[in-house]
C-alpha cells in the first residue's frame, strides 16, 4: 500500500496508483484517512470515470466509515453508467434507506424485483 502512495503522491493522474491505494487502504484495518482514501478514489475516478467496479468499491468504502451522502452520490454515478447494476442499485437501496428516504427507496426496490 506504501508503495501506491508513494507513486500517486509523485503523480496525481496515475490511475493505477490512485485505485491501487485507495482499494487496499480501504480493504485494510489500518488507521489511513478516510477522506484521503476517497480522495484517492475520486482521482482514480476522474481519470477513468466508466470504471463501474471502481464506483462500487469507492461506495461500499465510503459506507463503511459512515458517509452514506458520498456513497450515495457515487452511487448515482454507478447506476447512470448501469442501471441495470444489481449490486449498484442493492447498495443504493442500502444508503437511500440510511439516508432517511424511504418513498425513494420503495420505487428502487420495485425496480430491482423487475430485473
């Protein structure tokens, strides 16, 4: 992990070094940053912005420290990639419901029991 963010803090735009460490600070216990590893997410993001597994993994990241707003708003890139994500749109009925919305939350999961 020491080594991608190294290599993203000599090159901001490197995608790889971006989604390296922000997917395996994010997958350890270690005490890194959160908003620096979405941070991190972000940068991956911006360079390559159709990376739907990126999204998902950056929204599972940003719901497991507790800013369901951010997972939802990386959410609502997901599914406008693919709206037909099942995994994106099980996880966007997750924050939706977190996030108090529940009338939103009923029109998703009927659109998910569609799929």
């Amino acid at each position: 992990a020491a080594k991608f963010l190294e290599a993203w803090e000599k090159d901001v735009l490197s995608f790889e070094a971006a989604s390296g460490w922000a997917r395996l600070a994010s997958a350890s216990s270690s005490a890194a940053n959160p908003d620096r590893v979405l941070e991190a997410f972000n940068a991956a993001l911006d360079a390559r912005p159709n990376n739907q597994a990126l999204y998902l993994a950056a929204a599972q990241y940003a719901l497991k420290v507790g800013k369901s707003i951010c997972a939802q708003r990386l959410l609502d890139q997901a599914l406008a990639h693919d709206p037909s994500s099942k995994k994106a749109l099980t996880l966007y009925l997750d924050v939706l419901k977190r996030n108090g919305k529940t009338k939103e939350a009923a029109l998703y999961q009927a659109y998910l029991k569609e799929l």
